[in-house]
C-alpha cells in the first residue's frame, strides 16, 4: 500500500495509514490482519504477535522517509 501510494504521488495517505497502524499496533498486539470493512481485528482467526506485521509496518516507515 505504501509503495503503491509513492508511486502515484500520494504519501501523504499512507503516512495517514501509517499513523493509525502506529496507534492501533500496540493496542491489537500486531494481529495478522483485520477485517477490511470494519477495520476491526477477525476474532480467533487473526494471530496475535505476527512479525511480518511489524516488519511491514517498520518497511513502510523506512519506505516513507526515504522513498
């Protein structure tokens, strides 16, 4: 998503989307994924602790300071 928001000119969106992932990361115990419509985690199907999701959060932050 980061990427795809560089290459059409629009960071700023995924900086917003980067935002929210850093407040909601903590809190949701990096889940493996959320439900696209509610944005809400998908109960005993999402794991909890998964590190492909902090590397993806960490990768788009190092994508946005230095695209």
């Amino acid at each position: 998503f980061t990427l795809a928001c560089i290459k059409m000119g629009r960071p700023g969106l995924a900086e917003k989307a980067v935002a929210l992932v850093e407040k909601r990361i903590p809190e949701d115990k990096q889940l493996e994924y959320y439900d696209t419509r509610t944005g809400k985690f998908i109960g005993k199907q999402s794991r909890l602790y998964q590190t492909w999701t902090i590397s993806g959060y960490l990768t788009s932050k190092m994508l946005l300071e230095n695209p």
